[in-house]
C-alpha cells in the first residue's frame, strides 16, 4: 500500500513538474505584469492626488491675491498653475478668477490672455465655453469686433449656444449690423427655456430691433441654457 501512494505521489509531482516546465514561465510574467500594473496604477492614483493637492494650495494663493487686489501675487499664482498644474481644474478656475480680478483692476490685456489661455489649453469644455464668452465680451469692449465673433463661433457644448449666439448678436448690433444680429438674437430667444431670466434680457433686444419675440418658434424642450456666461 505504501510503495503504490509513492508511485502515485511521484506521478503527480512529475505532473506538476511538467506543468511548471512547460507553463512556469508565462505565469512568472503574468503574475511580475499584473503586479507592475498595480503598483503602477497605485503610483498613478497617489501623483493625481498629490497634484490636486499641490494645485489647490496655489488656488488658494491666488485667491488670497484676489482678494488683497494684489494683482502680481494673482499673476505669479496664475503662472505657476499654468507651469505646473495646467491639466488640473483648478488651474482652468484659477484663470478665469485671475481674468476677472486684472479686468478689475485695469489690465485688460492680462485679463484676455488669462481667458485665452483657459479657451485654447483647457480640458473642461465647460469652462473653455465660459471663458470663451467673457473674452469675447472683453474683445467687443476693445473693438476686436472680428476677433470676438472667431471666440463666439468655436463649437460649445449645447447648454452655451444660446449665449453665444446672443454675444455675436450684441457684436453685429455694435457694428451696426442689424440684421445679422437679429439672427442670432432670434437664435438665442428660440434655445432658451420659457421663463428664463435671460430669455426675457433677448426679448427686449429683439424689441429693440423690430422683433416680435411672440412670432418665433418656442424653445426646444431639451434645451437648458444656462444664465452665467
């Protein structure tokens, strides 16, 4: 009985002997791949986190800086974010409260390339939208009237259009261009939901130029523009 469980034992470790001959290797790499994958994953999910961190102590440098006025504490913030922390949320939000603090504060031309910057390098479409309309209102301000309707005519996600469309009609009416402004003034009225605040902001333009809002097509039920730009 106990020469057969040893013969038996050494057939199943010669079995397994010639499974790990035969296949040991491939399991090695498997096993050193998904470990290199998790760590590597591991890796990825601390830097993400250390960035965000990092980047958020600039953000609140900067808003600090908004808040003192201190407009070459908000320009330095701003430049470091941009360098370091270009990709992150807070760099694209950072940019759009240094625009607003340099307009503020005079500096225009400052204030344009900080919204530039968020339109061109952003990866949120929604504030590439937001910043995309306030520099198109910074350019109307400086008579950049051709520049303006460039920003204006960039594709944005749905929700903007309708604003969009009502900047290039205050552009066009700028330029005396009555009747491409009612286009788009009609454009914007016809994509805002009934009962918007905006809405009736359009309607008193269209008024303006000879249109009776009550004749155009109702809002598209899918349409939720929003009220900020």
């Amino acid at each position: 009985m106990a020469t057969h469980l040893d013969l038996e034992e050494q057939e199943q470790l010669d079995q397994l002997k010639h499974f790990w001959n035969t296949y040991g290797t491939l399991i090695t790499w498997v096993v050193v791949l998904a470990a290199g994958a998790f760590l590597g994953w591991t890796g990825w999910q601390y830097w993400q986190r250390e960035q965000a961190a990092r980047a958020s102590a600039l953000y609140d440098e900067l808003e600090r800086g908004a808040q003192a006025g201190d407009t070459a504490r908000v320009e330095r913030a701003l430049a470091d974010m941009k360098s370091k922390f270009a990709g992150t949320a807070y760099a694209q939000q950072g940019g759009l409260l240094a625009a607003r603090v340099l307009h503020e504060k005079g500096n225009a031309e400052a204030a344009r390339a900080a919204l530039a910057w968020v339109a061109e390098k952003g990866e949120d479409p929604g504030y590439q939208a937001v910043a995309r309309l306030r520099l198109a209102g910074e350019l109307l301000e400086a008579k950049s009237y051709d520049e303006a309707i460039k920003q204006l005519s960039v594709s944005m996600p749905k929700e903007f259009e309708a604003l969009a469309a009502d900047r290039k009609g205050d552009v066009y009416m700028t330029q005396g261009k009555r009747e491409e402004a009612k286009a788009e003034y009609r454009k914007a009225w016809s994509a805002f939901l009934p009962g918007n605040e905006y809405r009736r902001l359009v309607e008193i333009k269209l008024n303006a130029v000879g249109v009776d809002p009550k004749t155009l097509a109702p809002a598209g039920t899918a349409s939720s523009a929003k009220t900020t730009p």
